[in-house]
C-alpha cells in the first residue's frame, strides 16, 4: 500500500537481499504483481545441470478447515492464476460450503478475469452494466446476444460488482456465474481458453 515509486525501490531491496548468501529469508505479498516481479528469473526447481535451486514458491489458500500452502509456478502471468482459480472453482457441482471469505473473493477474481479478457477483444474493457455493448462483444462476439446470454450477462455484472461488495448473497449465484463466465470465453476463444487452462 505504498506509492508506485516507493513500491519498486522496496522490491528491488528485496531482490538485492535475494542475492546475499544469508541462512534463509521469507518474504510473502498478497500482491501476485510484486510475486511475480520479485521471482522473474527464478526457478524453484532443479537447474539444466541438475544442481538445486535455492528458492521455493508456495501460495497461502484457505477453505473451511483453515489454510493451507500450495505449490505454485513462478511462471504464471496474474491474468493465468486468475484465470485458472476461476476455472477450478467453475467446475464444482455444487457452492454449498463457500466461506464468508470466497463470498467476496471469487466475484473480485471473476471481475479481474472478464476486465483483462475484453482487454483482447473491445477497446473499452470495464466489466459494468453502462459498458454491456462491449461485455456482449467480447462474451458473445456482438452486441446482439439471445435473450437467455442478456440475462446470463447482466447477472454476471451483477455478481462481480455489486455483490463483491454487498454482504448478501447467494453461493449458488456466484457458482453460476463462475460457470457462465468460463463458458462463455470458451465459445468465443478456445484457443485463449485452453491457453489459460492448461
């Protein structure tokens, strides 16, 4: 939470105590920006000549029993996790134990996602109810969607502005737009989908 200037003088005194040969060091961001900035070069894995890399990337997630580490690559674009969370979250069958934290998150992580797809697709890439011309374009491939995608579509924007931020909400809502959103950007790009996928 500092200002852009200040931000890149402090992660590159990381980086420069990243070339140190100390005991250990610890850094964690909630940034995936400055992550992906202070790994860049990296590898958390063994190098061409076999020889281990000093570095390991784990990310923090919680579910309902707590938080967990995961293990991730450091070569994941923040659009590419984004994405992919989405699309993990989509395939579930059922939004029955979502915690009061997904409740917020995944709508944020869904708005993030649509916002840099249209940014391929339409010069104007808010994901809002004054910009659905362009949601509908980059969604549907034109302004003329069926009447069921319109509806599908407004309560997507709905879902990923509104109710981040609203308090009420339902788990089964979000699941629903998590999966029109993923199958929407299928339709209308598999190879970016499948990119992003795999």
């Amino acid at each position: 939470s500092i200002d852009d200037v200040n931000k890149i003088y402090v992660l590159e005194l990381i980086k420069k105590m990243l070339e140190l040969k100390t005991p250990q060091i610890f850094i964690f961001t909630h940034v995936w920006d400055d992550f992906c900035n202070i790994c860049y070069g990296k590898k958390d894995a063994k190098d061409k000549k076999g020889t281990e890399t000093p570095y390991r990337f784990y990310e923090v997630k919680k579910n309902i029993n707590g938080s967990y580490l995961v293990k991730i690559k450091t070569n994941e674009t923040p659009y590419m996790h984004d994405f992919k969370e989405i699309y993990e979250f989509s395939k579930l069958n059922n939004a029955d134990e979502l915690d009061g934290c997904e409740m917020y998150h995944y709508p944020n992580v869904m708005r993030k996602v649509l916002e840099e797809f249209m940014k391929f697709k339409v010069k104007k890439s808010n994901p809002t109810l004054d910009n659905i011309p362009n949601v509908k374009i980059a969604l549907c491939g034109t302004v003329n969607c069926s009447s069921k995608d319109d509806m599908q579509i407004s309560t997507l924007l709905d879902t990923c502005n509104i109710l981040s931020h609203k308090s009420r909400r339902t788990p089964e809502q979000i699941l629903k737009s998590a999966k029109y959103l993923m199958r929407k950007i299928k339709e209308s790009d598999i190879n970016h989908f499948s990119a992003m996928t795999n």
